[in-house]
C-alpha cells in the first residue's frame, strides 16, 4: 500500500494539480499542506497557488514545476 505522499507526487507526476479537497476525496489526505511540506523536503519542485472561490472562501492548489535536488 502506497503512503499519502506517494499517491499524491504519483498525482503530480501525471501533470494534474491537487488542492485540499481533491486531496480528501481520492486519498483521504486531511493535511495536504504537511504532505506538500514533506515532498518539498525531498527535493521536489511544488508551486502553490491560491484560489478563491464564488463564495470569496480561499484555497491552496499545488502544481509540480520539476523534480530536482535542492542546492
């Protein structure tokens, strides 16, 4: 079985983004901040976007620019 932080770089790695809902409903992922946290740790390249809805209510949406190795 896969940990949230596979399943979701796996997500990234296809070109999709993935914001917190997206996040609870295909991977039952409630902190999709702390898991972003940890890929970007391990080097990888993830760009955050804010979103604001019809309803003025704001999220994040992340995105993978490249994988890298930090400097």
């Amino acid at each position: 079985m896969r940990s949230q932080n596979e399943k979701i770089l796996m997500h990234l790695l296809k070109g999709k983004k993935i914001n917190p809902m997206t996040a609870l409903s295909k991977y039952g992922c409630f902190r999709l901040a702390s898991r972003i946290n940890d890929l970007r740790s391990q080097g990888h390249y993830i760009e955050t976007k804010m979103i604001a809805n019809s309803d003025g209510n704001r999220f994040a949406e992340y995105y993978l620019l490249e994988k890298a190795s930090k400097r």
